[in-house]
C-alpha cells in the first residue's frame, strides 16, 4: 500500500479541482450566455465534464490504494488506469458536444461577443495554468496516472480558453462578417480536446499493458541491489505499474556456494532496502540465481 501522504496529497489535489471546475462552470456559462460567446459556453460544458471527471478520480485514487486481499494479491492499483479511460470517455464526450453545438453556430448568425468576456477569459487561462501546474507536481511526486488525466484537464482548459480569447478578439476587432471567430475557436478547442484525450490514454493503456517504460527505475533498482552484502550483480529486472506504486520482479546473482538459508536471507534483505530506498516500490520477488 501506498504511503499515506500520497493518497492524501493526490485527494487533496482532486478536492481542489472539483472546487475550482465547479467555480469556473459556472462562471463560463453566465458569461458566456449573457456575453453572447459561445467559445465561453463551450469551456463551461468542458468545465463541467472536468468536475464529474474529478469525482471518478477521486473514486480511482481511493479505489485503488485499498490494501492487497485475498482476491488482489497485488493490491487494486489496476483500477486508476481504468478510472483514465473513464476520464478520457469524458472528454471525449465533451470535445463531441462542443464541435457539434460549433458547426451549428457557425451556420446560423448571431451578435458579436461583448467585449467584456476577454477579461474573464484573461482570468481564467491565468488560474487553469496555475492549477496545471499544481496538479501535474502532485501527480509526478504520487505516481499517479489518473491525476495526471486530471491535471491535463486543466490544461486543456486552458487552451481552449486562449483559443476562445483568440476567437473573440478576432470577431470585435475585424466586426461585423466575422461573429464566427468565436465559434470557429471552439471548434478548433474541440479538436485539441481529442488530441489531449490520446495523450491521456496511450500512457494509461501502457500501464494495463505492463508496458516497458522504465528504463530509469529499473536502472535505480540494480544500483540498490549492489549495496546488499552478497549481491554480485543483477540479471532479469520487470517493473510494471499499478496504481501509485511499482511491482519489481529481480534476479540478483550471488555465490553459488552459499547455502538455500544464506540466498534466502540475502533475498530478504534486499527486498527491506529496496522498499526502503525506493517508496513507490510495492510487491518484490527476488529470484536467487548462482553466480557460475
């Protein structure tokens, strides 16, 4: 299981996106309704995605860091990728609903944008970089990948939100003939929701796949494993994620003389100070090979 300060630190973060998604739906809709912008009312719908998005990552996070059972020997850690899926089904949906109401807007004439919605949209790109970044730290120090869907949510809104000043300045600067600009922008926001959604899901994909994707800590693991009185080298070393944490699997070398008891104890060992060295580390088996 999971150190309790990154399951609390990557709820915290998921609280706090459900409070500021909420917030800003709501502000995203009114003005973008009585401020004539549908690019604002296509962030609201985003924004509103982004909170029930939040709400299944939280439920992924929790889910996920319940201790191994009898039926989950490896613990429920496989459940946060599957919660990303759901996350991306989200945006996805979202990304559908803006470019549909955007075809149909761009068709039929309306008023130009006023020109008071640029400063909320000026807020609100600032306030959806500033949670991206807090985010995405928080996803990085706890692992977790359906806290990175979340946290690219934020930058996502971000852009569509640029893309949306964009739009709207183009449409009050250039004038009449060109109210289009604003829905044109929610389109293009729409499109690079579906870019981001790949994004989101080939690394989440990877993880239920047990991808090979971690050069970096299984170079760590042999490096700690050398410290181990008795440990020769490293052969075989297969990490997968689940979850917050990584399951190692590793062929240390030792003396081919040493009795089952000394393998077996040098083994032990060396799972203590792996876990110990290395955190994020969950389940490891060491296998014992001789040294010839």
């Amino acid at each position: 299981m999971m150190p309790k300060t990154n399951e609390q630190k990557a709820v915290k973060s998921v609280y706090f996106s459900i409070i500021g998604n909420s917030c800003l739906a709501i502000v995203k809709g009114l003005a973008g309704y009585f401020g004539n912008s549908f690019a604002l009312i296509a962030d609201a719908i985003e924004s509103t995605s982004d909170v029930f998005a939040s709400f299944l990552v939280l439920f992924g996070i929790k889910y996920s860091n319940r201790p191994a059972d009898e039926n989950h020997p490896y613990g429920h850690g496989k459940a946060e990728p599957l919660i990303t899926f759901l996350v991306v089904g989200f945006l996805m949906a979202s990304a559908t609903v803006i470019a549909y109401e955007s075809i149909l807007n761009i068709r039929t004439p309306h008023d130009l944008p006023k020109t008071w919605t640029l400063i909320v949209l000026g807020i609100i790109i600032i306030w959806k970089e500033i949670s991206y970044r807090i985010v995405i730290r928080n996803s990085k120090e706890t692992n977790s990948s359906s806290l990175k869907a979340d946290a690219w949510h934020h930058r996502s809104d971000a852009i569509t939100s640029v893309a949306a000043f964009i739009g709207i300045s183009i449409a009050l600067i250039l004038g009449k003939g060109y109210e289009s600009a604003d829905d044109w922008a929610a389109l293009f926001a729409a499109g690079f929701i579906f870019y981001n959604s790949f994004l989101i899901f080939r690394p989440a994909l990877g993880e239920i796949m047990d991808e090979h994707v971690y050069d970096d800590l299984i170079q760590e693991i042999r490096e700690v494993a050398l410290k181990v009185d008795g440990i020769i080298d490293t052969e075989k070393c297969f990490v997968r994620k689940a979850g917050m944490q990584y399951h190692v699997d590793l062929h240390a070398i030792v003396d081919a003389e040493l009795s089952v008891r000394a393998g077996h104890d040098i083994a032990h060992k060396l799972k203590d100070l792996l876990r110990q060295e290395i955190p994020q580390i969950g389940h490891v088996l060491i296998h014992i090979e001789p040294n010839e």
